[in-house]
C-alpha cells in the first residue's frame, strides 16, 4: 500500500495510472477488511476520465462490495453499468444474475445466467445458479438438466464442488 500511495505524489501521474493506483488501493483494503476505504477507491476509478473499458474491474469489485453490505440496488446499478460498457462480460452478465435471484427477479436472473452461458459454455458457476433459479420457478426437468451441466463441469475443474452439488441434490430428492 506504500508504494500505492507514492504514486500520488508524482504531480504529472497519468489518469491511467490513478485508475490503477486507486483500483488496487480498492483490493488492498478490501483484503484488509476495510470496506469503506475500498468503495473509495473503487469509486473514485470508475469517476475517472479514462476509456471506460479500463473500468470494468472497478464497476465489479464496487458491485460486489455493495452486495455484500445488502446495497442490492447498487450493486446492480454497477454491474449494468460494467455491462453497458462491454456487453460481453461474462462475470458482469453472472453477478447481475447473482443479484437479480436475491431481489426475486427471477425471470431477469435467469436471462442473465443465460447470457453468461452463451459467452462461456464453460461457466460451471452460472449454469449452478441457473439450475437453483430455475428450481425455484418450478422448472424441474430444464433444472435438472441445467444442473447436470454444472456438475459435469465441475468435475473436471473442481470436483469437490461437484460431489457437495451432487449430495445437496440427492438431499433434496433429486438424483442425477
């Protein structure tokens, strides 16, 4: 964080490196567990006059830190932003649908995930919490289906995920 801090002192600093230097300032406190200075900085990048695409990361991990905190307005109020920005950001498209599915939108959760998929076909999280929306709608069948693909792909990239998912289906009745 030191060195982060030096950066402000040169006067000719260019915005592209205050948006780095206030965007890992965010990271730092975040990791240090100090919320409040975190948004700060996370904040201050995304106000910063650069190409908006090298905000991307400040939108993000402000909408998360917003989540977190319960500011499920903000948050999404971030991430679409993040996603006017560039409408092929997975992760924005995924933790949109994140916070749609805890405001109880479920139809709009659900386009999200969708969309997050259709960028990644890989996206063993997004497929994850697609199959649990899609099991609160009533949609079996198409969770079920849904929730398959999550495990397949868990198995190959985190298999503990995919053995925990397994049981907690099995606990609920449902086996694949």
């Amino acid at each position: 964080m030191e060195l982060l801090f030096r950066g402000f002192q040169d006067s000719e600093v260019d915005k592209t490196v205050l948006y780095e230097l206030h965007y890992h300032l965010g990271i730092a406190y975040r990791q240090k567990q100090e919320t409040e200075m975190a948004k700060r900085h996370y904040q201050i990048a995304t106000e910063l006059n650069i190409l908006p695409k090298l905000k991307l990361g400040a939108y993000n991990n402000l909408g998360s830190l917003l989540k977190e905190e319960g500011n499920l307005e903000k948050a999404k109020t971030n991430y679409e932003i993040a996603l006017q920005i560039d409408p092929n950001f997975k992760v924005g498209h995924y933790n949109r649908g994140m916070i749609l599915k805890e405001m109880g939108w479920f139809t709009e959760a659900i386009a999200s995930y969708q969309k997050a998929i259709q960028l990644d076909a890989d996206y063993a999280e997004a497929y994850q919490n697609l199959g649990v929306v899609l099991l609160k709608v009533g949609q079996v069948p198409e969770s079920l289906e849904v929730f398959g693909k999550a495990i397949s792909l868990h198995d190959k990239y985190n298999p503990i995920e995919a053995k925990r998912l397994r049981e907690v289906l099995e606990s609920m009745g449902f086996v694949l």
